[in-house]
C-alpha cells in the first residue's frame, strides 16, 4: 500500500508488483504476510524482481526497509524500491 488516495477518503493507492498504482477500496485487496518483490534497484539490480518480507525499518537509514529473502539474505531498500505482492481473491 502506498497510502490514502487524496481524492478519495475511503480508498487507498496500491502500488503492483509491475509498477502500476491503482485506487482501491480497503474491501478489495488483502496483504498476504506483507510479502514484497523488490522492483527499481540501480546499485543492486541482481535483486530486482526478487520476493521477501518486509522484517522492520533499518536504525541505521530509517528511510530504508529490511526485506528478508527467501535465501535468509537481509537488504535495506527504499520504499520506493519494492512493491506489495497483492492476491486478490473472486
């Protein structure tokens, strides 16, 4: 989730894993263990399109996130650098 749509008080703005921001309603998606897939990288582009979890913010760079990947790896990106990994069920 990237944050409250300004236009609209009961929806917010969600960032997919391609890059699009779409407004939903709260009732319209569900974060599944706030699983991300790392997305922008430029001084570690190896890792783009990798999946993990968000685990905290890092003390050190509190601008940066700790996502933890599947191989137990541990990277601080930006916020802008990942994208929730959203199911949307029917």
């Amino acid at each position: 989730m990237r944050g409250m749509d300004p236009g609209h008080s009961e929806r917010v703005i969600v960032r997919l894993a391609d890059g699009a921001e779409v407004s939903v309603k709260a009732d319209n998606y569900e974060v599944i263990r706030g699983l991300v897939r790392l997305v922008g990288l430029v001084g570690a582009a190896h890792l783009n399109g990798r999946e993990g979890m968000v685990v905290g913010v890092n003390p050190a760079r509190p601008e940066r996130v700790v996502v933890r990947l599947a191989d137990s790896v541990e990277v601080g990106v930006k916020r802008d650098n990942y994208a929730l990994i959203i199911y949307r069920y029917s």
